[in-house]
C-alpha cells in the first residue's frame, strides 16, 4: 500500500509502533511532539531519517532532546527531508548540525527557537557552503555574537528569511556590512535583542535592493536619523518596524516619507514621540504607505490624527 501524504501526530507512545510499521510507506510528514521518552525518539532518528525517502517535514518540537549530535549526523545521508522544527528542545549545542548543513544541501527550514543556544559559529560557517537553506530561526535563545553569521551573509545567496529575535545581541555592525553585500536575505527579524546603534545599518540599506522587511521593535533605538535618511534612497523595504523603543524625534523620517515610494508598513507604536506635525505635512506627497502604528506614544489630540490621514492607526 502506498501513501503519497501521511501525517502521523503522536499523542501517546504506544502509538510508536505504528510509524515503524509504515517505514515502507510513502509518507511525508511526521509530527512527534511532546514525547517524553528519549530512547524512542532516538530510535526514530536512527531508523527513519537515514533510511526514508520521502519524508520532507519532521516536527520534533517541546521534546527532551538536548543533545541532537545523531540527529545531525543522520541528516548526512538524508536527502528528501525539506523542513525540520527542533524548537523548546533545551538545545545548546549545534555544531554537529553546523557540520551537517555543509552536505546536506536539501533542507530549507529549520526552526531552532526556544532553545539555549549561545554559539553559532559553526552553524554560520556552514552558511559559505550550503546552498539549500532558505529560512533560519534562532529565535528566543541566549545568542550574542553574530560576526561569523554576518561574514557568511556576504557570501551566501540562499538565505531568505533569518529570524535572530529575543536573544541578547547589541551590535549588528557586521551583520549591516554584510547587508551591502548580500542580494537575496529578504525579511530580517531582530525585535527584542539590546541593539541601540544601527547607523551602520543605515547605511547598508543605502546599497541593498533585497530586504523587504526589517524588524528592530523592542530594542533601545533613540535616534533613527540615518535610517531615515538612507529611506529617501532604498526602493526595497515594504515594512519597518520601531516600535518598543526610546525614539521621540521623527522629523527626518518625516521628511524621507516625501521621497519614498516602496514602504507600506511603518510601525513606532510605544516610543516617546510628541510632535508628527512634519509627519502628517509630508503624508500628503507619500503615495505607498498604507498604514502607519502610532498607539501609545505621548501624542496630543491623538484621537484626531486619523482625521487628518486615515492611514495612521492608534489602536491596534
């Protein structure tokens, strides 16, 4: 018997035999999350991922496995699995996976968020190599130095999508130098890290007609002057946002929404603006932004702005 798609949820671990019965069966999705029993999913790890070819999505999410070295060392032989979800795992350590994404040039999704991971180094460096990965998430881990990633960023072509938020990093210097260099990255998320400088960045979106969306909310920016500079030159970014910051002056942002003609989402909802009179003066000659988040800032007569432009949203 053949099956195209099987899609095998495990709620209870009697239910393990059945998936080994199937290992003939042309399945391609598994999800086995929140399994509290090692050995069996080792097991699984063992005897599926080498010897199956056609799963390409594995959704091992919230379970004990600390320790993925056999893991990634299966993902060697592996040449169909496209997606693979390790998030909540209580991960540290992914060199071995690193190592691993220098062969397997097949996947294209791998979510590693929720974990405690603090060195990406080999991970990055298998970056210069790999030419299948498509969407990075590191998310929601203990992650600092991100030098060694944004050196591979120059060189790699593959990436899209790369999700670094609520970790702890504060400078994205080089990650912003590889930004001039890099031509397919598209969406970046860095809310929640401890960033306060990003004239570097700035800059880089001077040279980068890639990156549609840029996320910097929950961080501690004041001054976004060069950003919004570099806005009156950037044809690429259709969404940014600032919100949760320690921003409060937006006049020259103000003044580069005159010559923009790409952004349509601008976020700086809960900053310390005061005064958008500039803001609203220059709306008038914008043609692409649709909405603009200005909720709790310190904004007189707030209520009345979306009389004035009914793109600017104070609610949501």
């Amino acid at each position: 018997m053949n099956y195209k798609e099987i899609l095998n949820k495990i709620e209870e671990c009697e239910k393990i035999d059945e998936i080994f019965n199937s290992l003939n069966l042309d399945f391609k999705l598994l999800y086995l999350k929140k399994n509290e029993k090692k050995l069996i999913i080792n097991k699984i790890i063992n005897d599926l991922i080498k010897n199956n070819k056609t799963l390409f999505f594995l959704n091992l999410e919230n379970n004990y496995l600390q320790n993925i070295d056999k893991l990634s060392e299966s993902l060697k032989y592996n040449s169909s699995l496209k997606i693979l979800y390790l998030s909540g795992n209580g991960i540290k350590n992914i060199d071995k996976l690193g190592e691993c994404l220098k062969y397997n040039n097949f996947l294209m999704d791998i979510n590693l968020e929720k974990n405690k991971i603090k060195n990406i180094d080999i991970l990055s460096e298998s970056l210069k190599f790999n030419s299948s990965l498509k969407y990075l998430n590191l998310s929601y881990n203990e992650i600092e130095n991100i030098d060694k990633l944004s050196e591979s960023l120059k060189v790699n072509s593959f990436l899209d999508i790369l999700n670094l938020s609520d970790n702890k990093i504060e400078n994205i210097d080089k990650l912003s130098e590889s930004l001039k260099y890099n031509n397919t990255l598209k969406n970046i998320y860095l809310f929640k890290n401890r960033i306060e400088n990003i004239d570097d960045l700035a800059e880089s979106l001077n040279n980068n007609s890639t990156l549609t969306l840029l996320d910097l909310s929950g961080n501690e920016i004041k001054n976004i002057d060069k950003l919004s500079e570099s806005l009156k030159i950037n044809s690429s970014l259709k969404k940014l946002d600032l919100s949760y910051n320690k921003i409060k002056n937006i006049d020259v942002l103000s003044e580069s929404l005159k010559f923009n003609s790409s952004l349509e989402i601008l976020n700086l909802s809960d900053n310390k603006i005061e005064n958008i009179d500039k803001l609203i003066e220059n709306l008038k000659f914008n043609n692409s932004l649709k909405k603009i988040y200005l909720k709790k800032n310190k904004i007189e007569n707030i209520d009345n702005l979306y009389k004035l432009d009914n793109r600017i949203n104070i609610n949501d």
